[in-house]
C-alpha cells in the first residue's frame, strides 16, 4: 500500500493493482533498456554479422511483432489481458536466451523470431490491462505511471548496459541473459499479485468492425510514423551513427538513452497533468514538431566537431519530451475509442502500428545510414513534421467526447473543503 499512498500523496489517485503492475514495468524495462542500444552493436562487432544482417535480426524482433500482434487482440479478448501478458513474456525471455547464444545466422534469426512473437503480444495485453484496471478518468494518469516506470528502468538499464557492454563480447552476452531474467520476473509479478480483469461478454464483430472506424486507422498510420522516428531512430539508428561518425564509446552511449529515460521520469506526469481538460490532437502535434526538431539537431552533430555528442544529448532530451506529450494522450484516447468487447483488437492494432514503426527503424534506418546521414536524419524530420500535421486534420473526425483529456474528479477531501469554502461564501 506504500507506493499507492504516495500515488494519491501526488495526486494521482491510482488504485493499488496499477502500482504493483508498475513493479513488472520497471524490472522488464530495466533489462531491455540495458541491451536495446547494443543490440546491432553486438550482432556486428560481438559475433561478426555484416552491419545489414545485423540490422535485419533486430528488425525480426519487431518485424515478427507486426504479424503477432494482430493475432493476440482476439486472444486478449478471449482469454483476458493477464493470461496474454504472462505468455509474451515467457517467449521474450527464451528469444533473449537464444540470442544470447546464437553464433550463426539461422540461431539469430529463429531466437529474433521467437522474441517477436513475444513483442508483438506483450504491448497490447499489457495496454489492455491497464486500461482495465484505471477508470476512465484517470487512464491518462495509470498510463504516464507505465512510461515513467519503463523509462526509469530503461535508463538505469541503458546506464548499466553502457558499463557491462564495454567489457566485450561476455558483456553483451551478459546483458541479453540479464533481459531475460527480467522478462521472468515481469511474468511472475503478474501471476502473484494482478488479477484478471474481467473479460466482457463476446458480442459478435471482430477486426472487420476495427477496420471500418476509419479515424482509428488514421491514427494508427500516425502513430507508426512517430514510432518509428521518436523510438526506433533513437534507439538503433543514432547509436552507431554516434559509435561510427561521432567516435562515441560505449559508455556514452548507455549515457545518451539514460538522459532520454531520464527526462520522461521527471517530464512525464507533469505533462499528463498538463493534458487534462485540453485537446489530444493538439498535445501529440506539439509531441511530433519537437521530434522533428532533434532530428535536425542531430543531423547538425555530425558537423559540430567536439560538440556534437552535446547536440545529441539535446536531441535526445527533446525527443523524450516530445515522447511524453505523444504518449500522454495516445492509449487513453484508443481505449476511448474502442468497444469494451473489442478493446483488445484495439490494443493489438495499435500494437502492430508500434511494431510496425521499430521494424522500420533498424531495417530502413540502418540502410540509409550506411548510405547518407543526411538522407536518414533529414527524411526523419520531414515525416515527423507531417505526422504532426496529420494528427491536427484528425481532430475534427474524433467523436467529441474523446477529443480533450478528462478531468478527474478531485478526492472526496478535496471536495468536502470545496464545499466548505463555497459554503462560506469563498
């Protein structure tokens, strides 16, 4: 009950199952922050890959999420978010063993495989979850909760990954075993302390009705876009473009994701705060100019000599701030948006879309980058921008009820000095 009690001491009003969730977050994020950036790094330069098939394997971990994905809506709906959950993350951590040990291509690829089955599960049941568990008003608040846990375990992850990854090949090994523990630890956080939410009364339909909400749809494809600059760039594209073009040390890689998880811990709750009573199409725009602004910032680090991991640093910072305005209104405006019977199609649709969008990042990304930082970092910026501009033309097909945050109803303390001070006439 401690950390809810220090929940409702911020405000938040968060019931406790949403906090022991939040513990799961933590230990999975931690694990993959500390291997996500060596990723490509470790396939290349720890078990000899060309830079391409490197990039292709990663690519597997999200490519295979784009098809598991979809499958695991129905799934979700059948069976409950918790039971999906537990399965994506066992099939996470025997991908991550695999990987750990695959000194050929064919291990690489079918361990890739496996994880993605995982990835592309793991998202939507957990959205789901969440969005079960939180009422309506405050899910904007369980959600930036979500980010700030994964983010702060990302970070402290980055940050170790950073240290272990400099010790060679035995760290990177290391790192992908430690992921995998984590992803058990998730697992059994969900089995011994969260209960199944309940699973609504099947009423007929199915992605054929998903398909047909066309301003959902145009949401997704938005959402793809940002995934792929704002996360996927980030976390594979400007790695090596740092290691191979800037001269950056392992170490200092681990550093430039810890800023970034840095900022959304202390940025990402102030900031769904900040959205409630205003629009949500407005918030993601403001979310996708800036990540258009650090790609062109980190496009400038190439040229800025001594200085350019400093324009990095930044770039990074301001793309975690952009990810917070994003990510404070996305999954409460698609639970808003989905049925009660058909919110775990939903979740796996937009699932697919961030799968879809880190697919792109070390498949396209890395090929552009081998052939013109200009082109991969410029070409970011301008699809940014227009997911931006895109997210303003939605606004007006939104249902009206689902177009602003919610304001939550102050606690019951609250509103006794409420009336109190009205009964006194202040």
């Amino acid at each position: 009950m401690g950390a809810q009690r220090v929940g409702q001491q911020f405000g938040l009003g968060l019931p406790r199952e949403i906090w022991l969730v939040q513990i799961g977050i933590f230990l999975n994020a931690f694990g993959w922050g500390a291997v996500l950036p060596f990723e490509v790094i470790y396939l290349h330069d720890g078990r000899g890959f060309a830079l391409g098939t490197a990039g292709l394997v990663v690519g597997t971990l999200t490519g295979v999420a784009v098809l598991s994905a979809p499958c695991a809506g129905p799934l979700i709906d059948r069976f409950g978010p918790r039971a999906v959950a537990v399965a994506a993350g066992a099939a996470l951590a025997a991908g991550y063993v695999g990987l750990a040990f695959a000194r050929t291509e064919p291990v690489a690829f079918t361990s890739a495989a496996i994880a993605g089955v995982g990835n592309g599960a793991l998202l939507p049941a957990q959205s789901a979850l969440l969005a079960a568990l939180a009422a309506r008003e405050i899910r904007h608040r369980a959600a930036a909760v979500s980010r700030v846990s994964t983010n702060a375990g990302f970070g402290f992850g980055g940050a170790l990954g950073g240290l272990v990854a400099g010790s060679g090949l035995d760290g990177f090994v290391a790192l992908l075993l430690l992921n995998a523990a984590t992803y058990l630890a998730y697992v059994g956080v969900l089995v011994a302390v969260v209960r199944e939410a309940a699973v609504p009364e099947p009423l007929g339909g199915g992605y054929r009705d998903v398909l047909s909400d066309r301003p959902f749809l145009r949401l997704v494809v938005t959402n793809t876009v940002i995934i792929a600059i704002g996360w996927g760039v980030i976390s594979w594209v400007v790695p090596p473009f740092a290691k191979n073009e800037l001269g950056v040390g392992s170490e200092l890689i681990g550093l430039l994701l810890l800023a970034n998880a840095a900022t959304v811990v202390v940025a990402q709750v102030p900031i769904a705060k900040l959205a409630e009573g205003r629009r949500r199409a407005v918030m993601m725009a403001i979310g996708a100019g800036l990540i258009a602004a650090a790609c062109l910032l980190i496009l400038a680090a190439g040229s800025l000599g001594a200085a350019g991991y400093a324009a990095v640093v930044v770039a990074t910072v301001t793309v975690a701030v952009g990810e917070c305005f994003h990510t404070a209104v996305l999954m409460p405006l698609v639970a808003d948006l989905a049925p009660d019977h058909l919110r775990g199609r939903y979740m796996a649709t937009m699932g697919l879309s961030w799968w879809a969008g880190l697919a792109l990042a070390p498949t396209v990304g890395t090929q552009l980058l081998s052939t013109s930082a200009a082109v991969t970092f410029l070409g970011s910026a301008v699809a940014a921008g227009a997911a931006g501009v895109s997210m303003l033309a939605l606004e007006r097909r939104l249902p009206d009820g689902s177009r602003r945050t919610p304001r939550p109803e102050p606690p019951l303390r609250m509103k006794a000095v409420l009336a109190a001070s009205e009964a006194r006439g202040g």
